[in-house]
C-alpha cells in the first residue's frame, strides 16, 4: 500500500523542474511513507524493494534540494544517503541511476566549501568503488576531480572553461559553478596582484573573466586597486610599508626567540652536567 | 599469604578493585621475599623451580629430536608465565611472547596436540580451554592428561577427583598443580599461529572469536598482554576473508564492533597493551575499506597509551601519517611518519613495515615540496623497492611533467598496491612548482611561451595563471610582464639573513635534549632496591646503637675489644 503510493511519489518527483515548494511537500510526505514502511535508515530487515525506494527519495531530495539552493538541505540528503551507499548492490533491487551524479555533486560542494580535508577523505573512499581510471572517466565523477587538480595547479583558464553553459555534465552542477566563480575571481585577483606590477584594462578584463570594463572598474574599487590612465596599479607601495612594520615587530619577536632559547639551552645543560 | 590465593584460582568474579587491592598486597609479599633468598618452605616458589629445573633437563637431554625439543621450547615458556602471574610482571609475559616467532617455525599441529595433553589434566579446571583449542588444530582425539599414545592418560583420569578434591594432599603421585589460565591463552595464541599459517582463516577467526570470549570470562590483569597478541591474529583472519577489505562488505567490518568493545573494557581497566593494539587494529581496518573520516574521529576521541609497546607506537604513528597525508596535512603527516621509520625495530623482521612506512613518508616529503635524500634510496635493504620512488622522485626534482605522467603510468601498479596512488596523483601540482622554480632560477627573464613548452602546459595562458599563482604561493620571486609576456625573476636573497638558521638550529638542539630525556626516563633500576639498602643501613644503625649502649654501661671493655682483635 505505502510502497505503491511511493512509486507514484516519485514518478512526480522525477520531474527536474518542479518547483521547491511542491517538491519539499512532496518529499516530506514520501518520508512520511518510508517512516510506515520503517525503512527511514536501512537494517537488514528491510525488504530490497523498500530500500532501493528510500534510496531514490533521498537521491531526488538531495538533487531538488540543491537546485533550490539550499546547501543545508542538500547536505542533510547525502549524509542521509551515505549508509545506502555503504549496502553491498545486492541489498537493492536495482542499481542505483544517480549514485555517482550524487557523489559528484557533493564532492563539488565540498570544494565551493574549502573543505578541502573531507574532499580527499571522500575521494580516497571512492576507490573502494573500482579502479581510479575508471572513477576519473566517469561521467560525473571526474569531473570535481579534474576540477580540484586545476584549480590547486591555479590552471584557471582551464577550468573556466570547464564550468562554461554546455560543459557542466548536467544542470545541478551548474548551480555550484556560480559558488565557485565568485571564488575563482577572488584567487585570481590575489595573484594578479603579487604577480604584476601593473596590469592594462583590457588584460585585465580577460584575466578575470569579467564581462565589461565597467566590471573591471567596480572589481578593481572592490579590492583597494588604483586606477590611472586605463590601467590598474596593484597597492605595492602600501603593502611594502605594511611589511615593513611587520618585520619590525617580527625582528622584536626574533630577539626575544633567541634569548628564550638560549636560557632554556642553559637550564638544560645545568640538569644534564 | 592472603594475597596469593585469589592469584592462582582461575574462575575469578568479576570484581576488579578487589582483585587489585588483592594483587597489591600479593606483590608487597613478593617484593619483601626478594630481599631474602628464595624461601624453600614455600609450596608456590617450588613449583616454580621444579618447572624450571625440570625443563633445563629436557632441553638437554632431548635436544637431538626437533619435535621434542620444541615441545621443551613451549613449555620453557610456561614457566615465564608462572613467574609473570605470581610477581604481577609483564615483562615475563613479553619474554614469552616473544619467543613465539621463533617456535613459529617449527610448529606443528602434532607438537602443539602433544604439549596441550601433556599440560592439561581431562577433568582439570582449564580444561574446557584445552578441549577448544584440540577441536581448533582438528585432533579431537588426543587424550587429555599425558603423553599421546601413551597408556597412563586413563589412570590419571580417573584418579583426577581425589586429586583435585585436596591438591594439598597428594604428595605421592606426580605434582599436579592447576594449569593457570595465561597458559591456556598462550596456547591458544600458538593455534592462531598455526592456523594462521596453515592459512585456514575461517576456522582461525571462529577459534579467535572463542579465545576472546574466554578472555573475557576470565577477566585477568596478567592476560593483558596475551590478549592484545589475540585480538591482532582476530583482525588479521578477518582481513584475509571474501569479500576482500576494499570491499565495505568484508568481515573487517563485521568484527568492529568487537573490537571496539574491546577497545573500550581495556581504556577502563588501564590494560594499555590491548588498548595500544586495538587502536592500531581499528586504524588498520578503516583504511582498509577506505574510511578516512572514521578514522580521523577514532585518533580524535581516544588516547593512544603514553607507555605502549614500541612496535605498537609505530604501527600507530604510521597510520596517523597515513590518515594526515589524506586530508593534506602534510607536516603532521611527515612528523609521524619519520617517527614511524625511526621507530620501527631496524632488524630483518621488519623489514616490510620499514619499506611501507618509508614510501609513504618518500610521496609525503614530495608532496610538501621537499626532495628526499638520496641516501635513503641506496639502504641495501630498500634499494630494490624504493626504485619506483627513485624515478618519481627523479621526475619531480627535475619538474619534467611528461618524465612524472609517464613514470606513473608505468609504475602505477605499484603505486596503487602501496596505497599511495592517489597520493602520488596529487603531485602534479609539485612538478608544476618545482618546473617552474627550476626556470627561475635558471633564467632572469623567460617568456611565457618558453615556459609553456618546456613544462608541456596546455596554453600561454595557463601558464600565466600557473606562474602567477606561484608566485603568489612563494614558490617564485619573480614578477610577470604581461604586454611583452615574460616572467622576470627577482634576486634570491641571503638565506643566512634570516631567521631560518638559528630556527633549524633550535630544532636539532630540542631533538638532542629530548633525546636525552628520554633516554633518561627509560633507563631502569631494580625494583625495591633501595629497600634492601635501607634494611642495611637500618641494621647498622642498630648495631651502632647497640655498641653505644653497651659502651655506655660498661659492658664492652677494653678487654673484649681486645679480644676481638686478637680473633680476627
């Protein structure tokens, strides 16, 4: 009875564009069937069928959920789907279609996140999976890793391109594209600014990403730069004299390091001779 | 000797504190014996020195016959365990264990069968234990109580009742003592040895599974360190069961709940052996099955044991390495990692955990943008397993991406049946560096284009992006011209202008008086040794009195002291 109504749940839910209020009442009540049929957390008492349900509705949940926006959701699914992911294939009735779309995606937000700790944890938890060649040419998978590599090499233009309208793998991934470009920009502009001494308008345009030269200007307002002449001069000057004072005092610190030692060595060698 | 009965009873209750109170005054008897010469009136001390006596006998008289003499061999050790339980000292027990790898070699299950019969009596308290572990090694047949084959087993059994009814009493038939029960564990060890290597896993995980529930029942102090040696062959039969450890289904799984119980009984009753080696068992099966979060909570919610064995120490260190250079956290990770290697016993028998240990530290020292020493690639022992890392290691100081990309296509086996696979992809980054350092330090000003081709980057522009970013990481002093397309390199300044020196300076130095610290906490002395010089100076101190007084009263005259003299 309730694994029927379930099925018709989900065949709704299937539907990529359905609104978020519709789907989180959508979902609220397919949890409320898996409540009845007990397989909220998988036992090995549930039966295949049942599981393989919950499964999908925590799949679909996590997927609406992220295309709301709403990372605190999207993260409560996939630590809600981790348990399933652990089951042997045997435990379901069919395998599932949107395991490695999920994983993918959660990786990618581990990386929007900075977290980047729990994204090599969760990776080296996908060789479990199969071989390493074949994780990186999934679909879905490979893409956060050859993400990940680029950006820690900093071959931005790289993945800049990867994060273009037709190259994302599917929609969801997209949405999480839009977090990380911001955050590209930001890494971008910090090297540019130790790296060049000054930059022309248009170079710098294209280095950023930046659609206009309007952009560039509220961009470059936004980060302290000074404009002259059509080109942007990095606050070189300022910083020196910041580092400066810094070293002064790091020069103080030096000292008393040194002192500090110097004592200790002697009590030391007092309890020692 | 109150302190000494609750000792030898095997089925004890569960009352810790009492027993320990009891093991406390059991030792303070000890320790005021060892002052004097062994006592002769004492039933227990003499036991013990007829085992002894009697096995130095049989290891001369049969050393000829390789079965007889590793029977002796198995029971010179019961005599360590005998003295391990009676003065509460681990130490015995370690030395028993540690004979165990080199009995290992000649151990069979007929050898084993013969010394379980001949230790345990059919009807004897331990014998349930004996039974089990007969059934184990597969010969259920052998009588208990006497040597296989021979015809006084049934004799005895059958005088068993009288003799267990008053030990005390028979002084006439053959000494029979109660078979304590770390000498049942001990050779239940030795069947887990032998079923080990017979490689018959599932039997041996079912026996494990039995050993431990024994352990358990028995609830022993001085089976601390047996039972860590037991809960490591538990792991190692599950790990070697179908489904294989990758595998979230494998049995390693199965078994953690066990061992996490285990892991918690032993940090409440302060048995550090268990719990340093459950530790290191649950760390090891984590990364088996690739759960690295897991790991990382179990590190941040237990206390690995300040005293633990030193093998143990850098098994655990080495897996803190490993867990660490997951989650990028190379420094922590190259710090337990080197302790690891130091750590671990540099004698033959290791050799596995210091090649493992050093090839993660070898990817771990790259990753951090270091190139190891190329000593380290020419030790005899590692030489031929290191030779993988060299060429990685070769590729990366040079910072040839297409030396790198190929080197780890082709050794990528390795690499992967090291575990260190995915640490080694992580590179490329480095490569990039080190390139790119390599350039500037090579050529004042160098063109984009130039970079581009000589590191085999995709474009022009990645190549801007990847400079700048070095650039900014600190890898490079340089600055990027980006009309004419150049990268122009800054003057390297004078490293001895810093502080660097005087810091790498301090750190030797802290190495060195650690060092010494903690040479000093591990010297050891005697156990109450002072005691018998107080007793001395105690008696010398009466003496002295004593004189006084009788100088006082007049007794000691000139004359006997003349005497004396005279005597002398």
């Amino acid at each position: 009875m309730a694994d029927r109504q379930l099925t018709t749940l989900l065949t709704q839910l299937r539907t990529p564009s359905l609104p978020f209020p519709q789907s989180t009442t959508l979902l609220s009540k397919a949890k409320l069937l898996l409540l009845q049929l007990s397989a909220l957390t998988p036992s090995p008492t549930i039966l295949p069928a049942n599981l393989t349900l919950a499964r999908e509705v925590y799949e679909l949940g996590a997927l609406h959920s992220l295309r709301a926006k709403n990372p605190d959701s999207f993260t409560r699914y996939v630590s809600q789907l981790q348990p399933f992911y652990e089951l042997p294939p045997s435990a379901f009735s069919s395998p599932s279609q949107n395991q490695n779309k999920v994983t993918a995606l959660w990786l990618l937000f581990l990386l929007t996140q900075g977290r980047y700790t729990e994204f090599h944890s969760d990776l080296e938890g996908l060789s479990t999976r199969g071989s390493v060649a074949e994780v990186e040419n999934d679909k879905f998978l490979g893409y956060p890793i050859k993400l990940e590599r680029w950006l820690m090499e900093g071959a931005y233009d790289r993945v800049w391109k990867a994060m273009k309208k037709g190259e994302v793998p599917s929609e969801e991934f997209g949405v999480l594209c839009e977090v990380l470009t911001p955050q590209i920009r930001r890494e971008i502009a910090s090297s540019s600014e130790r790296a060049y001494p000054s930059l022309p308008f248009l170079s710098a345009q294209s280095l950023l990403f930046l659609d206009s030269e309007g952009a560039v200007v509220d961009f470059a307002h936004s980060r302290g730069w000074v404009i002259k002449d059509r080109t942007i001069y990095f606050p070189t000057a300022a910083e020196l004299n910041a580092d400066e004072e810094g070293e002064q005092e790091q020069e103080k610190e030096v000292g008393q390091m040194v002192i500090e030692n110097t004592l200790g060595y002697a009590r030391q060698l007092e309890t020692i001779v | 000797m109150p302190g000494k009965t609750p000792d030898r009873e095997p089925a004890r209750g569960g009352n810790n504190n009492n027993n320990n109170k009891m093991k406390g005054k059991g030792k303070k008897g000890e320790d005021e014996k060892m002052t004097v010469v062994v006592p002769p009136s004492k039933k227990k001390e003499d036991v013990e020195g007829d085992v002894v006596v009697m096995e130095g006998v049989e290891n001369e008289g049969e050393g000829e016959d390789p079965v007889e003499k590793t029977v002796a061999d198995i029971k010179s050790n019961f005599a360590l365990l005998d003295r391990a339980v009676a003065l509460f000292d681990a130490r015995f027990t370690l030395r028993a264990l540690r004979s165990v790898s080199s009995i290992r070699k000649r151990l069979t299950g007929d050898v084993l069968a013969r010394v379980v019969a001949e230790t345990y009596m059919a009807s004897s308290s331990g014998a349930e234990i004996a039974v089990g572990l007969l059934k184990a090694i597969g010969r259920e047949e052998v009588q208990l109580g006497g040597k296989v084959g021979g015809g006084g087993g049934e004799m005895e059994i059958d005088s068993e009742p009288t003799t267990k009814a008053g030990s005390g009493k028979n002084g006439v038939k053959k000494e029979q003592k109660e078979v304590i029960p770390e000498i049942g564990v001990f050779l239940g060890i030795l069947t887990q040895v032998l079923l080990h290597d017979g490689k018959q896993w599932q039997q041996g995980l079912e026996f494990s599974r039995y050993l431990i529930e024994k352990i358990q029942e028995l609830n022993r102090r001085t089976l601390d360190g047996l039972s860590a040696k037991v809960y490591f062959y538990f792991e190692l039969f599950a790990e070697q069961l179908a489904p294989l450890p990758p595998s979230s289904q494998s049995t390693i799984v199965a078994i953690r709940p066990t061992l996490l119980a285990a892991l918690r009984t032993a940090v409440l009753r302060k048995d550090t052996d268990t719990q340093a080696s459950v530790i290191v068992l649950l760390l090891r099966s984590y990364l088996l099955t690739s759960h690295i979060s897991q790991a990382d909570l179990l590190v941040s919610h237990t206390q690995f044991p300040e005293n633990a064995a030193n093998n143990q120490v850098a098994r655990y260190l080495y897996y803190l390495g490993k867990v660490r250079a997951i989650q990028l956290l190379y420094t922590e990770a190259h710090n337990h990692l080197t302790a690891a290697t130091r750590k671990a016993p540099s004698s033959a028998c290791a050799l596995g955990f210091g090649q493992t240990a050093t090839k993660l530290l070898l990817v771990v020292e790259l990753l951090m943008g270091d190139i190891p020493d190329r000593a380290t690639f020419r030790q005899p022992a590692m030489e031929a397993s290191l030779h993988p890392y060299f060429l990685l290691v070769r590729a990366v100081r040079v910072g040839d991406l297409e030396d790198f990309e190929s080197v780890v296509a082709q050794h990528g086996d390795t690499f992967r049946r090291d575990g260190t696979y995915t640490l080694i992809l992580r590179l490329r980054q480095n490569v990039i560096k080190t390139g790119i350092r390599m350039m500037s330090l090579s050529y004042s000003r160098i063109s984009l284009r130039d970079i581009c081709i000589r590191l085999h980057l995709g474009s022009e522009e990645s190549a801007e992006y990847i400079v700048a970013k070095a650039i900014r990481d600190g890898v490079i002093e340089a600055t990027l011209d980006r009309e004419k397309g150049y990268m122009k390199s800054k003057e390297v300044g004078d490293v001895y202008a810093t502080s660097e020196p005087g810091e790498t300076f301090h750190d030797r130095i802290r190495a060195c008086l650690s060092l010494h610290d903690e040479s000093v906490k591990a010297m050891r002395f005697p156990m109450n040794q002072h005691r018998l010089e107080l007793k001395n100076a105690q008696e010398a101190r009466e003496r002295e009195r004593e004189m006084a007084k009788e100088i006082q009263e007049g007794d000691l005259d000139e004359d006997d002291l003349g005497g004396e003299f005279e005597g002398m």
